[in-house]
C-alpha cells in the first residue's frame, strides 16, 4: 500500500520513505491476519470456555489498534512538519 | 411452541422510561442548533458539516455514532441468533480492518478536500478529472445506496418498539405505527437542527449503550450459565438440522467451504464503508489531517463492543429467547430487545431500549444528511440549477433529507426484513462499486475517467443481478442474502466483492484501450501537494473558518 511517499519538488513535503514503508507493513499484518480465516477456524484452545475462533479475532481488535497507534506515530515521524495550530487547534 | 401469551401487551415502566429517555434525546437535538454555533445554519455547511472544525474526541463519538449503530444492536446479533458466526461474526474482522484501511487513504481525501473546497467525494472526482458523468455516478450511488442502511436503522426502532408492546398485529397501519413514530421524530429534529444534532446526541448515546453493555455483558452471560454454556448451546442449535433446507441451521464457526464467505464479507464491508457519504461526512469534519489517523487507533474500542453484543445474539439462544413479533411470527431482529426484556427489570430494559432506538436515531440523521449533500451539491446543483444561492441549497438539503429517509421507509416496508443485516450488505454491494474513482484516484491518475465510469457500471449491473437472484426458498423474496457462488472458485462470497473485482478488471482493460486510442484524461485541478496539506496551511485554515474556529472546547 502506498503511503503516498512521493517526495521532493511540487511542495510535496519530504518524507522518510523507511518509516512509510514500516508503517505500511504495520497496517498491513491485521487485514493479512484476519483474511486468512482457515488459521483461526477452529474451536481449540479455548480460553475460559471461549473457543479460539472467537478470542482470537478479540485479541486482534487490541493488535490491530496498537499496530495502527504505532503506524500513526512512524507516519507523524517520516513526514515531520512545523506543528500547525490554528487558533481553534486544542490538544 | 410459541405461545402467543409470551406477549404480556404494554410493558408500562419500560415503555415510560424508553419515552422520557427519547424525549430527553429530542429536546437536546433541538437545541443542538446553538451548540458552538458560529455560522448561519442556513448554508448548506453550516448545516450539513456542523461548521467543520471538531477535534478528535468530537470526532470518535461521531464516527461511533455513525458507525456503531441498529447495525451493531439488532441486526448483527439477530443474524447471529438465527444463522450463526459468518453471517454474523464476520462484522468483528470487518470493523478491525476497517481502520487500517482508512488510515492509509483518508487523510489524503482530507487534505485534497480542504485545499480545494470539496464536501463530498463526488466532489472530488469531479476536480480530479473535470468528470461529471463520473461525479453523477459517485453521487447517485451514495444517495442510493444510503437507502437500505438507512431502512436497516429504521428496522431497528421499530424492533424496540414492537417488544415494548407498541403497536399490534390488527391491522397494517397499527403494525407499522412505531416504524411511523420513529420516521416522524426523527425527521423532525434532523430538520431542523442539522449535523449538530446527532453530534450532541452521540454523547447521551454512547453514556447508555456503554451503560447498558458493560451490564449486559458482565451480569447476562453469568445469568445463563457461563461462556462455556453458551457456546455449547449455540454450537447444538447451529449443528441441529433446519427442517426447512435439510441443512445444518448455521454456522458455530466457519467451515472449510466458509473461508472465502467470511473473509469476503469481512473486507468488503470495511473498504465499502467509509465511500459512504455520512461517513466521508463525518471524517472531513474533523480538525486536522491527522484526527482521523489518531482516531483509526482509537475507534477499535467500539469494535470490541461490537463483538460482545455479536455474542449477546448467542447468549439469547442459551436463555431460550423466543422473539415473536405482535403479529404472533417468529421474528430474529426482536432478539436482542427480546432478550433485555426477559432478563432484566422493566425500568432497565427501558434504558437498554432506549439505548438501541437512539443509537439508530443518530446514524440515521447523519446518513440522510450526507446523503441530501451529495444530492445538493452534486446532482440538483451540478445538473438542475448551477445558480442556486446557499439559501436554497440549504433548503434543498433538508427536503432532500426527507426524501432519502422516505425511500428508507418503502425499502422497510417492500423487502423482507427477517434477515436486516442483508440492508445493509446491499447498500455495500453498491457502494463499494466507488472505490476505484475515489480512492484509487487519491494515489494516481494512470486510470481512465471513463475506463472507471465502465467499471463502476459493470460493478452496479453484475452486484445489482446477483443480489437480486439471491432468493429465500421459504417466501421466494428477492434479494434474500448476500452471498453468491465467486465464479471459477466453487465457493461462495460476498457479492460485493466479487462486483468489485469485476470492477477493476474492466477499469484496467478499459484504461488500456483509452489510453491506446489516445482519449484525453480530463483536467487535473488538484496538485500533488493538495494531497499533504493539513491546518496551517492558508487554504486550508480558510476552508475550516468557513465553520467555527474560535477556539472554544468543542466537548464544553
């Protein structure tokens, strides 16, 4: 998936294409993961009375929002810009 | 079996706690009109964007708002009580990738949108090839395809309502009254108060369904006899024959010719939803390029929630939940109102009912209002009146509105409701028919404007024709499901995403052609570096003070 990492002319702000390319890889591994359906199909092991098919893809709502809290954070770091506050910007 | 005595007539607290509750919510969506109210509610931004200009808290409960939704209460868990885990545990996957996906190209449509003025996605296309056939089709296809979410929103009222006794089987008009009431209220006070209502509802609505949830969640499954109980009874029901097919009833978790169903349902979903116009809406009302990012981390919050009220549809089987609407048919979209009723005090499930009805309100303001933009902006401003002043586009809008919710209501009351999930997988079949213009084009303009017109169309006529030739071999209803045979793979998938790939064949082929004959591409007004502009940026900052920047806390 690009990124969007073009850099250089046009006022494209220029971006640190390794970081971009560590963050796609990121976003990448939980659609990867809960795509390939017939590695979580099953009831074994359970985790207190939950088959694994179910707690598995719970697990991954965690996973996934870390890898994409992480992603977040390499993006901000390979494309880093004056902080830009307008007057209504709060945080 | 089914007695008809399982209906005790009017449940009298929780009718009366459903009603105040709603009236609480009504009485804050009008005077959601002052909320940080800067601009004139006469244009079309101030009304139909809130302003643009809310932060990351604002923005995650008005994604949840839009997101999490009768979708999430009645159909996922109905789904999951009549036909188990991939017709309905599919929307676990779905809601996790979904954020990935968005991160990847939404603040992109974010910064293009706000460097060049644009409030919807036909919008975009239309500035990025100088198209307007191909910005009438984006438009079209997220007015119509708003329609069955909408209807499936719509379902969910008239669910709570049924189980809380309101209405009868005698004759249609009494059987239909609560679909009435809810269409009417919400009509009302999405009128007259715009984006801004259901932004403030969205705080009272996600308060009670947490309220209700984390209850429900702790106290429900320890009720009726423990996790391992429940799965055993909902693997014995899906196992057990239906009568009916000769089939196992459902799934208990997907077999070996499932995979591609599940995964299918899971991935179109997620890529069809944020082509909607409600949620396109909402991601551009946010303050920087950046919120959206920050809160693609934070939003999977919701999908955890999404997955236990998925469960709730099984711990309903545990419980022996009998849904039966008032006119004495078994009816699986009652079964999570059905449930609360069974289980708890008539006062809480007041709350809980209350919960379910305002958390499909919301989603139903927000989406006939992104719908009525896109329809404003794109086709009566585009092709009727290219003079209109912010006046009468406003007012177009709000009519606009109405109609959309209108048509929501004759899908309600013309296709079989027994399955609503099905709404709003239809909607996704058409929907998802937009992605190559809007989001291949946020990357490149290697494809052909019309190359991608003749995709979208032949993705609208394959998704439209299969869907239709799904037929429920009980009531020989249309468009029953779905899921169709994937050709050449033997199994079956969902119907979008086939459409979708058929899509992108023929756009590829057809850029090829185009390309080959040397036909002009259309006028780029975008620059690369629109793609990358965030707050700060001049244009930008202009575009967002066309709404509130004043600084107050948009949370006070």
């Amino acid at each position: 998936m690009n990124l969007g990492s073009e850099t250089g002319g046009d006022g494209v702000p220029p971006a640190n294409k390794g970081l971009l390319a560590a963050a796609s890889v990121l976003l990448l591994i939980p659609i990867v993961a809960l795509m390939w359906v017939s590695s979580y199909a099953r009831e074994t092991p359970r985790l207190g009375g939950i088959p694994f098919f179910f707690w598995y893809q719970f697990a991954w709502v965690f996973l996934c929002s870390a890898m994409t809290w992480t992603a977040y954070k390499l993006v901000l770091a390979a494309r880093p810009r004056p902080p830009a506050r307008g007057p209504g910007e709060q945080r | 079996m089914i007695p008809l005595d399982v209906h005790k007539g009017v449940n009298g607290t929780a009718l009366t706690v459903l009603i105040v509750l709603f009236l609480v919510v009504t009485v804050l969506g009008f005077m959601a009109s002052r909320f940080r109210r800067s601009g004139d509610l006469n244009t079309l931004d101030e009304w139909g964007l809130g302003g643009r200009g809310f932060g990351t808290w604002v923005t995650w409960f008005l994604l949840g708002g839009d997101l999490y939704t009768a979708y999430t209460f009645v159909a996922v868990p109905a789904a999951m009580f009549a036909l188990g885990s991939v017709s309905g545990f599919f929307a676990v996957p779905y809601t996790i990738v979904l954020y990935p996906i968005i991160f990847v190209f939404m603040a992109r449509l974010w910064s293009v949108s706000h460097r060049n003025g644009y409030v919807t996605s036909a919008d975009f296309v239309r500035g990025r090839y100088g198209s307007r056939g191909l910005s009438l089709a984006v438009a079209v296809t997220g007015f119509v395809a708003t329609m069955p979410y909408i209807a499936l929103q719509l379902v969910g009222i008239q669910a709570v309502l049924e189980v809380a006794g309101v209405g009868s089987g005698d004759n249609w008009l009494a059987k239909d009254l609560p679909l009435f009431i809810a269409f009417v209220v919400l009509a009302a006070y999405t009128y007259s108060s715009g984006l801004r209502a259901p932004a403030v509802i969205a705080f009272v609505k996600d308060t009670l369904i947490y309220l209700v949830i984390i209850v429900a969640i702790i106290y429900l499954p320890h009720k009726f006899g423990g996790w391992s109980h429940i799965f055993g009874a909902a693997q014995e029901k899906m196992n057990a024959t239906n009568p009916a097919t000769g089939k196992p009833t459902g799934a208990f978790i997907p077999g070996s010719g499932q995979m591609w169903a599940y995964a299918t349902l899971g991935l179109g979903s997620a890529m069809a939803l944020f082509m909607y116009p409600h949620s396109i809406t909402a991601s551009l009302s946010s303050k920087s390029r950046n919120t959206i990012r920050r809160n693609a981390a934070l939003l999977p919050a919701y999908s955890f929630v999404l997955g236990l009220l998925a469960l709730l549809g099984w711990v309903a089987i545990a419980a022996k939940t009998n849904p039966v609407g008032l006119d004495g048919k078994p009816n699986p979209q009652l079964v999570i109102p059905q449930l609360f009723e069974d289980a708890f005090p008539s006062w809480f499930a007041g709350v809980a009912f209350a919960a379910i009805a305002i958390g499909a309100l919301v989603p139903a303001a927000i989406m006939s209002i992104a719908a009525a933009n896109t329809f404003t902006r794109n086709i009566y401003k585009e092709w009727v009146n290219p003079t209109a002043t912010p006046a009468q586009e406003a007012k177009i809008s709000k009519l606009m509105s109405l109609v959309v919710k209108a048509f929501a209501l004759v899908f309600v009351l013309s296709l079989d409701k027994q399955n609503a999930i099905n709404f709003q997988l239809l909607g996704g079949v058409w929907i998802l028919q937009t992605f190559p213009a809007i989001v291949f084009s946020l990357y490149t303009r290697w494809f052909h404007r019309w190359a991608l017109l003749l995709g979208w169309a032949a993705g609208m006529v394959y998704g439209t024709v299969a869907a239709y030739r799904v037929v429920n071999p009980a009531t020989n209803a249309h468009f029953a499901g779905s899921l169709a045979d994937i050709p050449g793979l033997g199994d079956m998938g969902y119907i979008a995403m086939t459409a979708f790939v058929l899509n992108v064949v023929v756009c590829v082929v057809g850029t090829l052609v185009l390309r080959a004959a040397k036909i002009g591409n259309g006028f780029d007004q975008t620059k690369p570096a629109d793609y990358f502009a965030d707050a700060g940026d001049p244009r930008v900052d202009h575009d967002l003070a066309a709404g509130p920047a004043s600084g107050e806390r948009a949370e006070a």
